[in-house]
C-alpha cells in the first residue's frame, strides 16, 4: 500500500482556475426548431382629457432553426407626426443572428446591431455585420494571467500570496505540485509576492512581477466588428434605409506584455473617419489612455479629435482608492457617420474623480469637471464631493456639496448648493430613499419593493416629489402570475399643493408570452432570450409539473395546467444552468427522475422536458429464506422477461439491507420481471419472479417473497 507520494510526483493542482465548461453535466440539449412571441398591450388614460386612444401593442419575440435565429420588435400604437397622428405600425428592428460559438463570433444580417470603440459614434444601419467577442460568449470569464506558474511544495505548508504588498489569499497545502498561472491581477504591473512557511517553521520567500492589460479583453485575446450596409435617416420610428452605403469597423487586440491597441473605420461617400487607441500601464498600478480620430467629410472638410486619460486603482486590502483623470477635444470640423454634419458644440472636455474609502462604512467621491462650448455655448465649470456613510447593513446616509457654472444662464442655477439623502434597504428587493437638492428646491421621497421572477409575486412602490412649487406623485403595483404580467400605475400632478390632483393619467399593462417546441405550445410570461416547456407525462394524468429556483419554499417560476406546459422563461444564453423541477403530488413510488436538468443554452433557444416515464413504478419488500431468516446484504439484477422487439431496457440494480428489505424503481406497469442475485464465486442465481399491475398508481407492495416464488 502507498502511503506516500513524493512532491515532484503528484498530479498538478490548479488554485486558481475559474470554472471549466467541460466539466459542466449537461442534461438536455436544446429543440432544432423553437419559437417565442411576447405580446404586451399597453393602455394609458388621463382622466381630464375626453379623448380615448386604443391601445399600444408592443411584441417583440424569435424563432430558432438550427444555428439561424431570426428575431423581431415591432409595435402597434400612435405616431406622432409633424402634420398627424396616426394609428400605425411600427418596426424597430428584424434580423437573423448567426452564431458561431466555437470561434466566439456573431453574424447579423438586418437590422444591424451595430457596436463602436473609442471616437467612434453609433450610426443605424441595415446590412450584414459581425462581431467577435469572447465575452458575448463566456459571461463569467474573468481577466486571468495564462502563464506557466507552478509551486512545488516538499511539505505541509501555509502559502500566502501578496499582491502589489496586500495579502489576497491564504491556505494550507499538503505537499505536492501547484499551479498559480490563474492568480487574479489587477489592472497594471503586479508585484507577486509568495510566502511559503512549512511545518517545520522554515520560511521561504518567491517573488515575480506580471504586466497586465487592464483593457476589458483576456490577455492574448482579440476582438472585431464590421458591419456594412445603407444608413437609416430617421432616428425615431421605423428605419429608413435609404442613406449612403457605409462601412463602420474596428479591431482591437490584447497582448501579454505590451499595451493593447486599437484601431476603427467608419466610411460613406460623404464622410470618413480613422480612429485608434492604446494605453500605458504603468509600474505604480496607473495606467494612461490615448484615443486618437481624423476625419474628412465633405461638407466640412477635415478634422481631428483626441482624448487622453489617467486612471489609478489603490488597493488597500479591505478598502480602495480610485483616481480619473480625462480630456477630450474635438476641433470643430471632425466628423463620424452619425455627425455627418460635424456639429460639435463642446471643443473641450475635462473631469477628475477620485473616491476614497476611508473604512468600509465611510466612502467619499470628489470630481471637478471643466467644458469650454463654441458656438455661443460658453464654459461650463462644477465642482463637488459627496460622502457616503453606512450606519448599518439596512440605513445609508449621504450628503454633498458642489459648486456649478453654467453659461448664459443668468445665475439661476448658479453657485453652491447641497445635497442630503437617507436610504433604508433592509435586502435587495426592498429600498426606501427621501433626499433633498438645493440647487432645484426638490425634495422627495420614493418606496420601491421590487417582484420576483416568480409566480404569485408582488412588487409596488411609488414617489412624491416636491420641486419648485410643482408637486408630483406616482404610485405602481405589479403582479406576476403564471401565464401572464399586469402592471398598474397612477400618476399625478399639479403646480402648487393646493392644486396637487390637477392632472391624474393611469396606466394598465398586460403582458404575456407564447412559446413553441418540438409540438408543445405553452403560455407564460416574458421570455428575454431562452426557454424551457415542461410538461408531465400522460400516465401522471393531472397532475402539475412545477419549475423554479426554490421548491422547498414553494418558489415557483412557472407551472402546467389546462393552458399548457410549463414555461419556463429565465434562462441566459452560453451559460451552464439548472432548472429545478417537481410533480405536484405524484403517486407514491412513481419516478420522476433527477429533479434537476443542466442545460447550457445557445442564443434565444428553446428546451422541452417531458417529466415522467412508462417505467414509473417501484416495488418494494422482503427476501427470506423458507424458515423466517432474511436474506440480507446481497446483490443482484433485476431483468424484463417479455421483452418486445425494440425496447430491451437496461438490468436495474438490485440489493438488500441487513434485514431483506429492497426496492426495485424504473419498473413498467404490466411486465413481467426477473429477480437473480450474485452468488459467492461470480454466480448468478435466480430468486423470483413478479409481475407490475398494469393498474398501479406505482408503488407496488410484494411483501415477503421466497427464492423461486413467483409473483
């Protein structure tokens, strides 16, 4: 027997590794072909107008063939136009999505969803386009150093790791071989210190520095986008696609010992523009952005802007400091496809902010912030520090003071004022805040209880407000049932407390969602990107199959019934999930499975679980011998003896405890079944025989049963 493995032999453990995918058990795959439409009516009334407006019906929804999604929004409602108001539809976008996970890119071919970097400006357009992140693919990736990083331990010891002179984690290590490659950094140069002291009270001391790119890529890793196609030329409404062709992309790459730079093209006939940026990280845990843009266009001419910045992380351990420091310039010419016309009112831009964490209860933030306009816009000058104070877990105290110049504004809004605030949060979906702001004479006081993704759920709040001698008051409930969404809302006005309820509008939204796959058609509420139908299977009869976060408490997210399976609408796309699952009073020893499906979802996807199976029933009872003397502690198999062509199940285990008891799950009402139990030199004995009642409700009580019988 081993009872000691040298250091240098043992297998390499990662301390640090985040989560693997691979190492995820996925249960269910999802359908080849699904769908979902949200539909949501909206109906606002103003008690003191005498006109009645239909309703606005927005729906928004997908449907997934493959690896092809083609997803929509659109809505029914009244357009205000220059001249009229109609009653119209309206799409906001149209698009297929093609994803290709494995590489991490997205292709789009519509209604483009278009992303810049850097100077760059968003401008809507219809075409083709693609983008590569690997973040859009792997929400939870972390910026990790992959380098080759290895500690090898000869005896029981405790490690400590030291980052930039800041203990991060500390542990006690049997001896064997380590892997650190995936310590967590810090934007900037790390200062890795590792303390190494074994059992014998001999210290050791290692030491190594790592750059890392503080920009939001791994390091070594690389993103793009490029989409081409005309511009719309309205902004509100429906696209118009009936601009210029034009081109916007950018490319940026991350590497592991130099700055990440970036580069970006927008162009049409009438305007092009070149942007780039990179950084410096410095040794002190700073670093220093540079944004650079020229343009041409042809109404204007060329022109160029630029941006600088500085940025500064102080780790203190349990507290941290942060420090920002940016300008920008834009010369009057530079223009982007979305400014085509180079109206830039601001020429410079300047802010600071530095936040300092004096404990974990006190916090404070002061910025200053310098804008000079052109064009008759002036200069614009503030500054301000607010502080923030935690009595406890539940109550937040906050107050501040800043000083503001605006231009041409008369000093009306001129000069110093300040701000206090009091906040009650006794837990996350509970928050209530009263605050006063000088510089607008507005004091308020606002309730929020927020509802669940749960059925039978509540959530209401509401706000007054007082500003200027305009009083104001809102108050909103919204329910959560299982096939649908209802808000209500009441809203009112006035100019002065006497004449508070002056103008009064509500509010009635209803929402609900219908979903399909694999030939089950379910209702439910709103369906954000994937989706899960449940549905019991036809021998639990009436039954309900219930889905949600917490069956223990009764938390359910949706269930079946008469309109259909479950809907379960709060899956995420490329992460690994559970969906907890469970049969409203199923019959004693009727098997439905894990209770648990792991799903790892592809983009706006649908999943069918069908819970339950033909084999459902468990027999139980008692093995004896002849004379009264259990036959304990053996095992076996249990076998179908009418077997049927096509569906020879697999042997199910079969044991018995210390005094003969067993229990046989997995069974199918009205076959028959063979017991055998190993003997002492790998024989297989035959024990007996029963047959499931074609009737059970899937417990089936066999008693006490002799080797040989036949039941």
């Amino acid at each position: 027997m081993v009872v000691e493995v040298n250091a240098e032999q043992r297998a390499i453990e990662d301390l640090f590794a985040p989560p693997r995918p691979d190492l995820n058990d996925i249960s269910l795959q999802p359908e080849g072909f699904s769908a979902f439409l949200n539909l949501n009516a909206i109906q606002t009334h103003v008690w003191e107008a005498n006109d009645h407006q239909p309703p606005t019906v927005n729906f928004d929804g997908a449907i997934r063939l493959g690896r092809f999604v083609f997803e929509g929004d659109a809505q029914i409602g009244e357009r205000v136009g220059l001249t009229d108001s109609k009653y119209r539809f309206t799409r906001n976008y149209a698009r297929i999505v093609i994803d290709q996970a494995e590489n991490y890119r997205r292709w789009f071919l519509g209604d483009l969803d278009t992303e810049t970097r850097g100077l760059q400006s968003y401008v809507q357009m219809g075409g083709i386009g693609v983008l590569r992140q690997r973040r859009r693919f792997n929400a939870f990736r972390s910026a990790i150093l992959q380098a080759d990083r290895q500690l090898v331990l000869q005896r029981e010891s405790t490690v400590r790791f030291m980052r930039n002179g800041t203990l991060y984690r500390e542990m006690r290590l049997q001896p064997g071989r380590y892997d650190f490659s995936s310590l967590p950094l810090i934007s900037g140069s790390n200062d890795i210190q590792i303390q190494v002291t074994d059992n014998s009270g001999a210290v050791q001391n290692l030491s190594y520095q790592q750059y890392l790119d503080p920009i939001d890529l791994d390091p070594g890793d690389f993103e793009y986008g490029a989409y081409l196609g005309p511009v719309s030329r309205t902004f509100d409404g429906a696209p118009d696609y009936r601009g210029q062709v034009a081109f916007s992309g950018f490319f940026r790459k991350a590497f592991f010992d130099a700055p990440a730079i970036g580069v970006g093209l927008q162009a049409s006939k009438d305007v092009q523009t070149l942007t780039g940026q990179t950084q410096f990280v410095l040794r002190n845990g700073g670093r220093i952005l540079l944004d650079a843009g020229a343009s041409r266009a042809k109404s204007v001419g060329g022109g160029f802007a630029g941006g600088v910045g500085y940025e500064h992380y102080f780790d203190h351990g349990s507290t941290s400091d942060t420090l920002t420091v940016r300008g920008d310039y834009f010369s009057r010419n530079y223009a982007t496809l979305g400014n085509v016309s180079a109206v830039n009112t601001s020429a410079l831009t300047l802010t600071t902010q530095y936040t300092r964490m004096f404990s974990e209860k006190l916090m404070v933030s002061t910025n200053a912030s310098f804008i000079r306009g052109r064009g008759g816009y002036g200069k614009t000058y503030r500054v301000g520090s607010t502080a923030f104070y935690r009595f406890d877990r539940k109550w937040t105290v906050r107050g501040g003071i800043d000083y503001t110049r605006y231009p041409n504004s008369g000093g009306n809004r001129d000069g110093v004022s300040f701000m206090i605030g009091l906040t009650f949060q006794p837990d996350y979906l509970r928050r209530a805040e009263a605050r006063y702001e000088s510089r607008d004479n507005l004091a308020e006081v606002s309730y929020n209880q927020s509802s669940q993704n749960l059925m039978n759920s509540v959530g209401f709040g509401g706000v007054a407000a007082y500003e200027d001698g305009q009083v104001r008051a809102q108050g909103y409930a919204n329910y959560s049932a299982n096939r649908f969404e209802a808000t209500v809302s009441h809203a009112t006005f006035g100019p002065n407390f006497s004449s508070f309820a002056d103008v009064n509008a509500t509010t009635v939204r209803v929402g609900t969602t219908i979903a399909y796959a694999d030939g089950l058609l379910g209702i439910g509420r709103r369906i954000n990107d994937s989706f899960m139908l449940l549905k019991p299977y036809d021998n639990l009869g009436k039954r309900s199959v219930v889905a949600g976060q917490s069956l223990a408490k009764n938390d359910y997210i949706a269930r079946s019934g008469a309109l259909g399976p479950a809907v379960y609408n709060f899956l995420g796309s490329y992460v690994p999930q559970s969906v907890q699952y469970d049969v409203e009073d199923a019959p004693p020893g009727y098997d439905t499975g894990a209770g648990v499906l792991r799903v790892n979802p592809p983009y706006k996807s649908g999943y069918v679980a069908r819970i339950g199976t033909d084999a459902f029933a468990t027999a139980m009872g008692t093995l004896e011998l002849p004379g009264g003397k259990p036959v304990s502690l053996v095992g076996g198999r249990v076998t179908m003896l009418d077997v049927r062509e096509g569906d020879a199940p697999k042997p199910i285990p079969f044991f018995t405890n210390s005094v003969g008891r067993f229990a046989v799950p997995s069974l199918t009402p009205g076959r028959r079944y063979l017991v055998e139990t190993y003997g002492p030199h790998g024989t297989i004995d035959k024990a007996f025989e029963f047959t499931v009642p074609i009737d059970t409700d899937g417990l089936v009580k066999l008693g006490t049963v002799f080797p040989g019988s036949k039941n």
